[in-house]
C-alpha cells in the first residue's frame, strides 16, 4: 500500500508531476514515517525443538489414517459382496 505511493513518485516517469508530488507530499511523509515506526514481532511463535513432538503427532494421526483405511475396505468388500 505504502510501497505502491512512493513507487508511483519515482524519477522513472517520463514527465514528473511536481505540483502532485508537492500535493501528496504530507500522506506521503506520514506514510514513510508509520512504516519506519512500526513495531514488529521479535517473538517467535515456532520452536525448532518442536519438530521431533510434532511428527510423532503426524505418526499417531498416519497410524489412526491406516485403521480407517483398512476399515473402509472391510466394508466396501461386505457391500460389494451383498449386491
């Protein structure tokens, strides 16, 4: 957002607009300044002690996934045996 208004005042242009640089010029400097002034998150919310806990986790749900596969095919094999 801020990024696309001071992109569009750059000294590519063919014929710069001075009066609309000089027209837009408080938005434009209050927009650089809430971007240099902004805080950011120094907290990381992803520990990389987590992955080992986290494929058990996928072991656990992959194990549960293969029961209900198996247990799928037990019951299409009865109904396709009943038809």
């Amino acid at each position: 957002m801020f990024m696309e208004e001071i992109e569009g005042t750059s000294e590519t242009q063919k014929d710069p607009d001075s009066i609309g640089f000089l027209h837009g010029y408080r938005q434009l400097e209050e927009n650089i300044e809430y971007a240099v002034t902004k805080q950011f998150k120094v907290e990381m919310d992803v520990y990389p002690n987590d992955l080992p806990r986290e494929l058990a986790e996928r072991e656990v749900l992959l194990e549960h996934y293969e029961e209900q596969r198996r247990l799928l095919k037990v019951k299409d094999d009865m109904v396709f045996r009943l038809s």
